[in-house]
C-alpha cells in the first residue's frame, strides 16, 4: 500500500456496530478512521470533516446505502466512496453507477485493495 495514502481519512457507514468495530480496528492501522451508524449521521460528519473516502454498508434502515450514496453526490463532492454489501442489489447499483465494490463477508485485503485502488484512480484523475 502506498504510503502517499496514510494519511487519508475514512468514514465507514455501517448500522452493524460489530462491522463498524472491526473495520475500525482494522483500517486504523493505515488511516484515520472515523465512524457512522447511518445516512444522517455520516452526512452530519461530512460536513465538519474533511473525508476521502466513505465507506458505506448498502443495507441499512432509515437512510439505506443507496439514499447516503447520492446525497453525498449531491452536497459533498469529494470523498470518493467504496460501498460494501451481502446482497446482490448492493453490487448492481454499485456497477450501474460506476462505484468500487466488494462483498461481504470479506477479507481485510480486500478492503484494503478496494480502497488503496479508489485512491489511487481518484488520485491519478486529479493529475
């Protein structure tokens, strides 16, 4: 992993406070990791932090991933963001709309790779 990275910041989005923990603990080890447990939350966080790349569960109540995904489209153009789903309609919206995606349940390397490569291509369309 590229240590031009490092020093990015991640939201992770997840209603599941277990996923959150985990990926917290995870992802702390090569970035700054703030958390949410939904949509409003995460774009509360939004607009007091800068965030480059929000991490977000599809399937949550209230404000689900798909609702979060295009708010954050609309009022805050800069994080780039990587959506994590069980279910298959998770990876159709993210394929119809152009948006990094993996599975779950998932290995650590995967997300890792999922968002050192949104980074890097986002890094690479800045240039």
């Amino acid at each position: 992993m590229s240590q031009q990275f490092h020093s990015s910041t991640i939201l992770v989005v997840d209603d599941d406070i277990l996923m959150r923990e985990i990926l917290q603990l995870l992802l702390s080890e090569h970035y700054t990791v703030l958390t949410a447990e939904g949509g409003k939350e995460a774009l509360n966080i939004l607009s007091e932090q800068n965030i480059d790349v929000v991490l977000t569960d599809f399937d949550m109540p209230g404000m689900d991933g798909e609702e979060l995904i295009r708010a954050i489209q609309q009022q805050f153009p800069q994080p780039i963001i990587v959506l994590m789903s069980a279910g298959y309609p998770g990876k159709i919206f993210a394929q119809k709309n152009g948006i990094s995606f993996f599975g779950k349940p998932f290995k650590i390397n995967t997300v890792l790779n999922a968002i050192a490569e949104a980074l890097e291509a986002h890094t690479m369309l800045e240039k």
